[in-house]
C-alpha cells in the first residue's frame, strides 16, 4: 500500500543524500504516517485513516472530521474522503450540487472567424 496521507495528500518523495565530499546517491523522504480512526458524529461510525501527523493537526483544527469535510469542495478531497463527505451529504439530506463544467471556447482563428462573417453577411 502506497504511503499517501488521505487528507493532505502527501507521498514519498525522492530526493538526494549529499556527502561532505558532494557525492549524490539517492534516497526516499518518506511521510511520518500514523493510522488512526476517527468517529464521525453525523455517520455514527468509525473511519479508520491513514494519515500524516500534518493531515492529524488539519482535522484537529476543523474540529473533527465531520467538519472538515463538509468545510472542503468535493474537488480538493481524496477520493475516500469524498466518498464519506457523500455520505454525510446524504445522511443529512443535503442536495447533491452538480460538479461544474469549465466552459471552454473553441479556439478559433482571426481569419476563420472573418470567413464565416463574411459568408453570413452574404447570405
């Protein structure tokens, strides 16, 4: 199993073990991750989490975490933690918001655009 903290999303990193000599070799950072559970009040059930003791202060600070995900959009949790945000969504009967589609513009030249004018001011 990946060592990635499910709130903060933080991961192993790779990096470089610098002698006095400056000889690189390299080497992995790895996250300080503790496995904790977590009762979630609304749900009243446990969560068991693996996360950074970063991630541990983060829901320390929201106030457990209920409000932590419920604080958050959708878009900037891990997925297990949109998976329990739904959940509470849907215990509590909030509507689901639809997520937002980014409206994009077809990307469309000077002259092709000056084509088509010109073809429906002769039309």
């Amino acid at each position: 199993m990946p060592k990635v903290c499910q709130v903060t999303g933080k991961k192993t990193e790779v990096g470089m073990n610098v002698s006095h000599s400056h000889r690189r070799t390299k080497r992995t950072f790895k996250p300080n991750m503790q496995t904790l559970k977590f009762k979630s009040e609304i749900l009243g059930r446990e969560f068991t989490l693996k996360l950074t003791t970063s991630g541990l202060r983060t829901l320390v600070k929201h106030g457990g975490i209920d409000a932590y995900v419920s604080a958050k959009p959708i878009s900037r949790l891990t997925p297990d933690m949109a998976a329990i945000k739904k959940a509470i969504e849907k215990k509590i009967g909030v509507p689901a918001k639809p997520e937002k589609k980014p409206a994009h513009k077809p990307n469309k030249s000077a002259r092709l655009v000056k084509k088509v004018e010109s073809k429906k001011s002769k039309v």
